[in-house]
C-alpha cells in the first residue's frame, strides 16, 4: 500500500537527518511533509495512499458516470429518475442504508431502468472513519442485505462517506471484496450555489469523469438537467458504473 511506503520513506528520511547531522529543523520540515501528505490522502479519495479506488472510467465511446450520493430521497430520487429517463442516461446511485426500507418503490426503479446501486454504508456517519473495522464492516453488510432484499442483487460498489479514506476502511473494503469507487469532478453541490455547480460542470467535465453529485440537494434537478444538456450538445454518454 502506497501509505507504507509513505511511512518508510518518512522513517528513512528522519533517520538520514539524525545520522548526517544538518540542521534539526528539517526533522519539522519532514513531519509538516508526512502530515500534509496523509491529511490529502485521507480527504481526497483519487488519490489512492490507502485503497485503490476507481474515480474515472474508460472513456472508449465519450462515457461520463453521474453518480448520486446520500439518498434515495423520497422527494428528489423520482425526479432525479425521470430526469435521467428523458435524456435516455444512466447512473449510478450511492445509497444509505437507513434511507432504503422507506424508499423501496424507488430502489425498485433505479435498478429496473438500468442503473445502478452502490453501498454508502447504513449511518453516513460522521465518525465512520474511526469506527473499528468489523463495525464498519457491519454497517456494509447491512445496506448490502437491504439491497439485496430489495432488488434480488449483490452489491459491489462502495463508497465512503465524504470519501475520507484510511487504513481501517481498506481493510473493510478488502475483507468484504467491495470495489470502491471515488471521484475525479466534484462538483461541491452541496453547499455551492446551481450556477456554480453549472459552471464546475461547463468548464470541466471530460469523457471518462466519475461526477459527484447528491440527489439529496434541492437544487439537483437544474443541475443535472444543464448537465444533461450539457453531455447531449458535446456528445458525452452518461453511464452507470459496472
Ligand atoms: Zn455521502
């Protein structure tokens, strides 16, 4: 794994100040660096220090995958749905697990119109990073045997909650043999205002982008539907991840 090796080169570089004896300040020089390093890693999924994830497709034939974290919303998910179903898209769904027994009708038809269905564990919860792994691994397993109860399916994507990754959700990941999928365009749509998300979209979505989006934001609808109209002028093919 890419953090070892981080670490080893840390630990040899601490040593090699030691024993050559140049100034202490670079023992700081070289934490403030480890830190730094381990801070984006653990924040910035694409980066893979601690697992491999895939945050981009093959762009063979001008895909794009639009993904959609944190429901399904009751609301928001049908709309999300019709929206892709008019531009004849496909996408792929990040799903809580406590949102899915009051929202099976719309589970349902996710998986019926060809999309698909990604585990984002039971909770989201804001301390899942420093859960103990066999907890997280049962907060997967969970969300996967609602799915499972839901659409007759075996889930296999993963994603992490806010995509913070570590040593203890790699080994969750490894022992459950889930493929975790992150991002390469983020598109902040949560707390950014639809003109920006719009803008992110317009200046730099490319074929074979794996797309943030949440189909919790009340603003999901304007956006994805300039995204949508976006993907159709420059020929792009949404797709849902396999
Ligand atoms: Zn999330």
């Amino acid at each position: 794994m890419k953090f070892y090796l981080l670490l080893f080169l840390f630990l040899i570089l601490m040593i090699a100040v030691y024993f050559t004896g140049i100034s202490p300040i670079w023992y700081v020089v070289n934490l403030f660096l480890f830190v730094g390093v381990v801070v984006a890693g653990v924040t910035t999924i694409k980066f893979n220090l601690f697992l491999t994830a895939q945050s981009s497709i093959k762009n063979t034939n001008n895909e794009v995958a639009l993904t959609f974290d944190d429901g399904p919303d009751t609301e928001l998910t049908p709309q999300v749905l019709d929206l892709l179903r008019e531009y004849n898209a496909k996408a792929t769904f990040f799903c809580i697990g406590s949102k899915l027994k009051d929202n099976e009708a719309n589970v349902k038809r996710i998986v019926a119109e060809g999309h698909a269905i990604g585990n984002h564990t039971y909770e989201h919860s804001n301390t899942f990073p420093i859960w103990s792994v066999k907890k997280m691994m049962l907060s997967i397993q969970k969300t996967d045997m609602l799915i499972k109860d839901i659409t007759g399916l075996d889930c296999v994507l993963f994603r992490p909650p806010f995509g913070v990754t570590n040593n203890l959700i790699a080994s969750a990941v490894k022992q459950l043999g889930k493929v975790a999928i992150g991002w390469n365009l983020r598109t902040m749509d949560t707390y950014k205002s639809s003109d920006k998300v719009i803008a992110t979209i317009k200046k730099k979505l490319l074929p074979g982008d794996i797309v943030l989006f949440h189909d919790t934001n009340p603003n999901i609808l304007v956006e994805l539907k300039e995204t949508l109209e976006y993907c159709k002028i420059k020929k792009m093919n949404p797709i849902a991840l396999v």
